[in-house]
C-alpha cells in the first residue's frame, strides 16, 4: 500500500481514542488518524477522509456504535470495522459481529495484546482480494 493508511477512531473518551492512536502508530507506519467522540463527528469524517480502518466505540452517548455501525456501513460495506468495548457483554460484541463489524477489542487488554490484535486484523482485512 503506497499511501498511508486512514484511521478513524471513534469513542466519546479522549483518552481513549489518543491510547488507541499511539498504540497505532507503533504497529502502522504513518498512519492519518481522524478523531471523532460521537455518532455524528464519526459520518461526517467518514464522508470526509474515506477511511480504510474505524475503530468504534459500542457505548456512546446518543447513537451508540451498534447504530453507528449500521449507518457506516451503509456509506461503504468494504471498509475494515473493529468495535471497542469496556463491556465484555457477549449480547453487544456478538450484534455487532452480526451487524458487519470485523472484529473487537476489550479496552482493558494489555497494550501488547491489543498491537497483536490489531496486526493481525489489519492483515486480515487487507488479504482478502490481494489489492492494494
């Protein structure tokens, strides 16, 4: 892949969406990440930047990420979605399995989990049709 590859990440948390950012970028290099807290700042940037990889949040105020995951990929079935949850619910993490995401990640996992995690969902999502 020639040109960096677009990030969202989408949870009404700062600290949470700036821990996932440098978690990140120590596993991808030059990533462009895109910041959203909530349902609405998500589609906006995601009409804006296009991007290859959204990470969002199951619990937010307002339209929650299973509502925003219906409404992101309606704007683009092909685009890599991992859920983030403090909740290990399994009725949350399994709708949004049934709903399109690709994957999840516990917010409370060790950070050398969560770059493992990532990698190989990224590798995953990016093997499918050999493109790019």
């Amino acid at each position: 892949m020639n040109s960096p590859l677009k990030i969202l990440l989408v949870d009404d948390e700062v600290h949470v969406r700036k821990y996932i950012g440098m978690l990140l970028k120590s596993i991808i290099a030059n990533p462009e990440l895109f910041e959203a807290g909530n349902s609405y700042e998500a589609q906006k940037l995601f009409q804006e930047h296009a991007p290859d990889l959204v990470f969002l949040d199951i619990n937010m105020p307002g339209r929650d990420g299973l509502e925003t995951l219906g409404d992101l990929r309606g704007l683009n079935q092909d685009v890599g979605i991992i859920m983030l949850t403090s909740v290990s619910a399994r009725g949350s993490v399994q709708k949004a399995l049934e709903n399109g995401a690709d994957g999840y990640i516990l917010k409370d996992t060790p950070a050398a989990e969560i770059k493992e995690q990532v990698a190989a969902l990224i590798a995953e999502l990016q093997t499918p049709d050999g493109s790019e």
